[in-house]
C-alpha cells in the first residue's frame, strides 16, 4: 500500500444540488449549493501539505469549488511545480478559471462516465450556457498537456471499456446520444489510452513503476480479443480481456472465451478437412 496524498471534499454533487456554484442551480433559484468546510479548512491544510510530499487531491464538482480550491492551491504552490495536486472530477468550471490548471500545474482527475450518467439532467440544473464548460475534457487537457482518466467506483461502473467509450464516443452504452454528448470534449482513443495508463501512473508519482510496457517496470497489462484503436465504436463494448498479468504473473486467464472459440475452430476444423479431401 502506498499512501500518496490526502483525499479533501469541496462540495457536493450535481444531482443533489450539493454542488457549490457561483450562480444559482437553474432549476433551483435562490440556490447554488455550498461547500463542505468553509474557506480556511482548506487553506490551512493546503499550508502544511505544500511543505511534505503528499498530495492534496480535492473533491470539486461545482464552479465555484472549483475556483476557490485552484486559488488556495495557486496561492501555496505560487507557480510552476511538480507538486501534482489534483482537482478529483473537475466537472464544472468556469471558463475564466481553467487557466489555474496549467499556471500552477494542477492535474484534472476525471471520470468519463460522468458525463455520460449526467447527460440526461446536467443541464437541468446549469442552463444551457454553464453546461458548455462543464465535462470539459479536452479543454482540460490542454492545460497541462496530460490528465488522468478513472472510473469513481463503485459510483460508476468500474467496467474500464465503459470509461473508454465514454470518453472517446460521450456516449452511454445504448449508443446514446446519436451524435454524442459534446462531442467537441471527447479525447482521442490515444489520449483516452494514456489517461487510463500512463497518465493515470503519473498522476500518482508511479510512472518509473507502471502505466507503460518498458524495461525496469512491473509488467501489468492485458490482452485482449480485439484492437481498441481501430475497432468501430460499436463493438467497444464487447471487448473480451482474454489475460491478466500483475508484476509479471498471469492473474486471470478467461478460460470460458478459450473453451467456446475452440468449438467453434473444432467445427472449422471438419469442414476444412472435407474441403480438402474433395480437392484430393
């Protein structure tokens, strides 16, 4: 086990209307959520974790907590660092605030099924303008050049191929929306790869460790029943994972995939002998 930061809480979250936004909840006038802790909470304890190694990753849904955890973090780290703080979803943020990402090197930790569990109602509750920046992922990449992608089980489905469509596609696993969910905010299959991987090690200082196949790292990886690069959209879903390797050691073999493919290539097996004995 290593323990690598603290996990702070902000705020609430959207469909509760616990999430703190400058302005008020559009289906909800003269409310607009409220943090948790007030103010000095979290500026003392940004105070003490900026002199040790840990990091302050911080639980943000709305605008506003968004806001006032990248300032506190900006006025401790001061500018450039390695520090990796993160804000833990990032899922609504004001367009003027985005900036704080890449000027104090905070990182987005985001999960990409939110956006498509929230897509039905989100706009319920921000109107047709806040919606715009909220679920932002490629705005918020561009700030640092790299984020980190996650599930948020057990709130989401810890299924990582569901992640991988969501980001690529915003899509649900219907197919819905047709078009996609502002589709403008969807990464790429390469970035969505290394948000789950790379990325994702990064994020927590263990990309020397893992999050790559290289010489010297811990050899975790899968191997699948197809490319996810290149296979259409629709079949995202129903990708198999055929092995899994921990450290270098075989922890799942999906023997049931195994067992029906050898039918199938057993009845392939008979027809080709009878081709062949008739071409005889």
């Amino acid at each position: 086990i290593t323990v690598g930061g603290f996990k702070v809480y902000a705020d609430g979250a959207l469909g509760s209307r616990g999430a703190c936004l400058l302005s008020d909840y559009h289906d909800k006038p003269n409310w607009k959520g409220f943090l948790l802790s007030d103010k000095e909470h979290f500026e003392n304890l940004s105070k003490k974790l900026v002199n040790s190694d840990l990091q302050m990753c911080t639980h943000a849904i709305g605008d506003s907590a968004n806001r006032e955890i990248l300032k506190i973090y900006g006025d401790v780290l001061k500018g450039k660092n390695d520090k990796r703080w993160r804000i833990e979803h990032a899922q609504i943020v004001n367009p003027a605030d985005f900036q704080y990402f890449g000027k104090y090197n905070i990182i987005p930790s985001v999960q990409p099924t939110h956006a498509t569990s929230d897509m039905y109602w989100a706009e319920e509750r921000l109107g047709s303008e806040r919606i715009k920046t909220a679920y932002a992922y490629q705005d918020l990449l561009k700030q640092n050049g790299w984020l980190a992608l996650g599930t948020d089980f057990p709130v989401e489905d810890i299924n990582p191929f569901k992640t991988f469509l969501a980001s690529v596609t915003r899509k649900d696993a219907q197919n819905f929306p047709e078009n996609g969910f502002q589709k403008e905010n969807a990464l790429t299959r390469e970035q969505t790869l290394r948000g789950m991987t790379i990325w994702a090690a990064k994020s927590v200082f263990q990309e020397k460790e893992r999050g790559s196949l290289e010489v010297g790292k811990n050899a975790d990886f899968i191997i699948l029943n197809q490319d996810l690069m290149n296979i259409d959209e629709k079949d995202i879903l129903k990708t198999n994972v055929l092995e899994t390797w921990v450290d270098g050691a075989k922890t799942y073999y999906n023997q049931k995939y195994f067992d029906d493919l050898a039918k199938k290539l057993s009845g392939r097996a008979v027809s080709l002998d009878i081709i062949e004995a008739k071409a005889k």
